[in-house]
C-alpha cells in the first residue's frame, strides 16, 4: 500500500509540474495581443510568473487535482499554503499588492460563502474585507499544526496590508485539468493551423515550449512572450497546407540505432565500394533522420504515401542514367578497382550534388537519406553489380 501511495504521489507531483508548464503556455498565448511586452516563466517568482524587466507583474499559484477534487474551504491546505508565500511578499515590501497581481488558480472549488468564493473576480461578489474576516476566524479557531506558521504570518499584517494583498488577489476556481488546457490551448491556436493539423501543431509547440521551459528554469530566467509569437509564426510556415514541418533535420541517433543499422543492406553496399568509415556515418545519419521523418509525415497524414512513391520514382529516375553512363563507360574486361571506382563516382553525385525537394522541403538529410532507404531494398545501387549481389543474397536466403 504505501508503494501505491509514492507512485500516486509521484504521479500527482509530475502532473501538477506539466500543469504548470501548460498554465504558462497558455496564459502566454492569451498575452501576446495585450502585453508582448512581457515574459513568463516557471518556478522562478511562483508557480508561474509574468515579469517586466525582472519585475513581477503577476505571479501565479497553480493547484491541480486529479479528477478536479478539492475544495478551498476556509481551512483549506492549499489556500492557506498559497497565503504564506505572498503574505510574506507584503510583509516584506507593503507596496508589492499595489505593482503586482496574485492569482490563485486550481481545479477545485471555491465554495459559496468561503473566503476564497469572495476574492473570485465576479462582480457583485467580491468582499475583501469579508474574505478576511473568514480568513482571522479560520486561523484563531484552526488547530491545524501545518499551517500554524501561515496563520501567524497572515495575523501579523496590519488591517491595511491584509487587505491591500486581498485585492490584489484574485481566486480562479474550477479551472480546466490538464487535459482541458490543451484543448484550451487548440482553441487559441485554432487560425494557426488548418483544421485536421491542429493538434499536430500543438504537438510540436508544446514540445518547443516543454524544452524552453527547462533551460529557463535550470538558468533561471524567463522567457519573453514574444519568443512564443515567434515560434507559432516559424510553426505556421511549416504547417502551410503545402508545406511539411521539419522535425528531424538536427537529430542525430544514437549509438545502439547506429549499431542496429550498420548492417542494413544500404550500409552493405557503401562498403563494397569502399566507402570510408566517417561517409558510412553519415549514411547511417541521413538514412535515420529521412526514415523518421518521412514515417511521422504518413503517420499524421500530412503526406499521402502515393505522394512520397512519387518522390522516391523522381530520385530513382535521376539515378538511372548515371548508375548506366557509368557501367557503359567501364573497361572489358572491366577490373574490381573499376568498378569499385565507379561506384564510388556514382555514390559521389548522391551524396554531394544531388539535390531533389519534397515539396517545400529543400532539406539534404531527405534527399541523401531517401537514396539510401532506395538502396537498402536494392532498388537502385552504387557498385555496378549490386543488382547481382542483391539477387545471390536473396537466392542465398531462400534456401
């Protein structure tokens, strides 16, 4: 039981630090048009944070609950957990309520009559000096030993600060889950993608955005919200419905995937013309990066296969004169060195000169890539008796 106990409780921890993450990306979208002069960021002044210059303007205090449980009650461990930290921010500058704002943001409810229901921002509803009154009564009555220090340090603010911080508090209950927030997030988005991509585009914000948010954090900085706009415009030319987004064009494999391929028919052939160790490689890099990336197009539908057939018939056609200009212009009788140096003339097109776009895409990885997916099902070759050597290892196989 107490193993389930740490994995719920990791589990949980794990979900309220993306919830964090995506509070953040979408509250930045939502101030792009209004304050793009702001940046944002995550653990550095609160859960999240917009500053100005280093400044805090708004800091956020998030609360996530699995299956949008939890109230914020008078008593209530998240209110009160939420309270310390910026009843310590007024007690140690009275003027930080009048600069910057507090909000309290969970997927609980704040109910009717409690302290937390009167610092929601509906008007008619608010009540300061209300929520306090409820707030002094829950902190001389509660017995609670955890939040005894935030009940001290609430009582020690004068009448005038407890309220200045009141109204600069703002409760914001029963706010989307985690995976509401994505859909929120789509909502936003929804003019930055064509209709069926949107979630693709998502996707690889969010997965941008999961990563800025890390090296923000390690380095402790924030990040401007127009680095947000940025990116969406970059993702916006990618995702043009003629356009197909790049996601591989820096991966580089690793040493079990290198290892994996190294005995790939493509590979094979590189070697019979004696291709040196660094060129296989390379190879083996672009042979990676195209198959991944030209998988994931057809796997989200942004490329139709008979599209890519197309692509991969261009190159074989390009191919086809050169690979037989070679073999006519070889000596008879024709030595192993001719050929492996004919080979090796007809690897060094493919892999310098050879330059076949996929649409928009202009990218040296999918070209020299898609030669070696070709090569590796003995569809075209280098040396020129591959088409022999293809067919014995099939015959070989066979038996």
């Amino acid at each position: 039981m107490a193993g389930r106990n740490n994995g719920h409780e990791a589990s949980a921890s794990a979900a309220g630090y993306l919830y964090q993450c995506r509070i953040a990306l979408l509250s930045a979208l939502k101030a792009i048009p209004t304050n793009p002069d702001l940046s944002i960021s995550v653990e550095r002044f609160d859960d999240v944070a917009f500053d100005q210059s280093g400044t805090p303007a708004e800091m956020i205090q998030t609360k996530h609950h699995i299956g949008k449980t939890g109230n914020l009650t008078d008593a209530s461990s998240d209110l009160w957990k939420t309270l310390l930290i910026w009843a310590k921010i007024a007690k140690a500058d009275v003027e930080a309520p009048f600069r910057t704002k507090f909000v309290l943001l969970t997927t609980g409810t704040a109910p009717a009559g409690s302290a937390a229901f009167y610092l929601r921002p509906f008007e008619g509803e608010r009540d300061e000096a209300k929520a306090d009154e409820l707030l002094l009564s829950a902190a001389d009555t509660s017995v609670a030993v955890d939040k005894q220090n935030a009940y001290a340090v609430y009582k020690s603010l004068s009448e005038e600060v407890r309220l200045s911080l009141l109204r600069a508090i703002t409760v914001l209950d029963n706010a989307p889950d985690i995976l509401d927030v994505v859909e929120d997030i789509r909502q936003t988005l929804y003019h930055a993608a064509p209709k069926e991509q949107i979630g693709n585009f998502v996707e690889r914000l969010e997965g941008w955005w999961f990563g800025t948010v890390i090296t923000a954090m390690v380095k402790k900085q924030s990040i401007p919200v127009l680095a947000i706009d940025q990116r969406i415009d970059e993702l916006r030319e990618e995702f043009k419905r003629k356009a197909l987004p790049v996601d591989f064009k820096s991966t580089v494999p690793s040493a079990d995937v290198i290892a994996a391929l190294d005995d790939r028919p493509f590979v094979q052939q590189l070697r019979k013309i004696e291709i040196g160790g660094p060129r296989i490689e390379y190879a083996i890099r672009d042979y990676y990066r195209a198959s991944e990336q030209r998988s994931r197009w057809l796997r989200q539908e942004l490329l139709p296969s008979q599209e890519l057939d197309l692509y991969e018939q261009e190159l074989k056609e390009a191919w086809e004169p050169r690979f037989s200009s070679v073999v006519d212009s070889l000596p008879n009788p024709c030595s192993t060195e001719d050929k492996i140096a004919g080979g090796q003339k007809i690897f060094k097109w493919a892999e310098q000169d050879a330059d076949f776009p996929l649409r928009t895409v202009k990218e040296r990885f999918l070209t020299h890539g898609s030669f070696h997916i070709l090569a590796n099902r003995n569809t075209i070759g280098w040396h020129p008796d591959y088409d022999n050597a293809a067919q014995a290892a099939g015959d070989k196989e066979k038996k």
